[in-house]
C-alpha cells in the first residue's frame, strides 16, 4: 500500500517513500472523526503523554543513576532500560526521513469540528513513536511475574492506542510502531545482557 516517488531520470526511487493509508485504517480514522467530542479528545491527548519519548528518557535517566552502586542485576536492567529508551527514541526519527505518511488529524474536516486538533508534523504519521517505546515496554515486562506483567502490557496498549484516538496516527502506524518496539528491545538484550538468567527461567515457567 505504497508508492515511491521516482527520480525525474526514473532510474531508482527517491526517498523519502510515501505510504498511503489502508482501508481499515480509514475506516476506523473515520468513524473516530465521526464519533469523538472534545472532553474524550482532551483526555486521550492528557493520556498519551505516558508514552511521550522525553518524559520516558528522563524516567530511563533517573532509573539508571538509581541503579549505579547497587545489584549487578538491577544496573544491567538500568543500562537496558536506558538503552532501549534512546533507542526507541531515535529509530522513529530516523524512520521518518524515510517514510512520509500524512497523519489522519491532518485530512479530516468533521474530526476538527468534533474536537480533534493538529499534532506533530504533518507527514510524520509513519510509525509511531509512542508505539514503538510502549512497544519495547511490553516486551521487557515478559520478565515480570504473571499479574504485574499482564498490567504493564495493558498500560502499554493503551497508552498506544490514544494515537489512534487522536488521530495522531493510522492503526497500521501503531502496530507497526509496536512491534518494532518489541523487537528493538529483544534485539539489544543481546548487548545489555537482560535479564538475569533466573528472571528469564521464572518467565518461561509462567508462560
């Protein structure tokens, strides 16, 4: 559901790609635009701030300089968490060089009248980046025992869908925003050396 925009020779594409909404994704940004009021809006916009990347980088900061000096375990998880925040942080940005998407709140008339306002730039929709640092905040909870981990995974979804209740984003930019988040943080595990080995047999026994 993408068209590359090509060079005037027409030899290879030209950067950066432009992706076009799906059908689902207009759909539900429709119905969103036709069905919200400004009291939810203001809400959701309040929530979403959870998973703003410079609140979650302070947080990350804050946890790393509070785990120096302590357990090995408990500063290997801060080095993690700090690393997967600016991580999270700049692979969006990078990202978004490359793909040009228009975010939904900036092609709809109703949704304004109905409360919806502008966020961000206009053709940063593609992924979401608040999606993506949840999405990473999902996958690191798999070490947590059962209930604490079945609430840091609702938090996150949730805070990832208030995107798409703003229309900040496309449904398909949040999914995707989350599983590369998952990903990014599975993958730098093999740097940080997270989580300590019994937390990970504890994690498998669980499932």
């Amino acid at each position: 559901m993408s068209r590359v925009r090509r060079i005037q020779s027409g030899r290879g594409p030209h950067f950066p790609v432009t992706i076009r909404p799906t059908k689902v994704d207009v759909v539900a940004a429709r119905e969103i635009a036709r069905d919200t009021a400004p009291a939810p809006e203001r809400v959701a916009r309040a929530l979403t701030w959870g998973a703003d990347e410079k609140i979650l980088l302070v947080l990350a900061g804050a946890g790393w300089l509070a785990s120096r000096g302590r357990e090995e375990w408990l500063r290997r998880a801060g080095n993690h968490a700090l690393l997967v925040a600016v991580a999270a942080a700049l692979l969006p940005h990078g990202m978004k060089r490359l793909f040009d998407q228009t975010r939904p709140d900036h092609t709809t008339v109703l949704g304004h009248i109905h409360g919806i306002s502008f966020s961000g730039k206009r053709e940063d929709a593609f992924p979401s980046g608040h999606a993506l640092h949840m999405g990473a905040l999902a996958s690191a909870a798999g070490t947590l025992p059962a209930g604490p981990r079945r609430a840091v995974r609702a938090f996150a979804i949730g805070l990832s869908l208030t995107r798409v209740v703003i229309l900040a984003h496309w449904v398909t930019d949040v999914v995707a925003g989350f599983a590369l988040g998952a990903m990014l943080e599975r993958f730098l595990r093999l740097w940080t050396g997270y989580p300590r080995p019994s937390q990970e047999d504890n994690t498998l026994a669980d499932a």
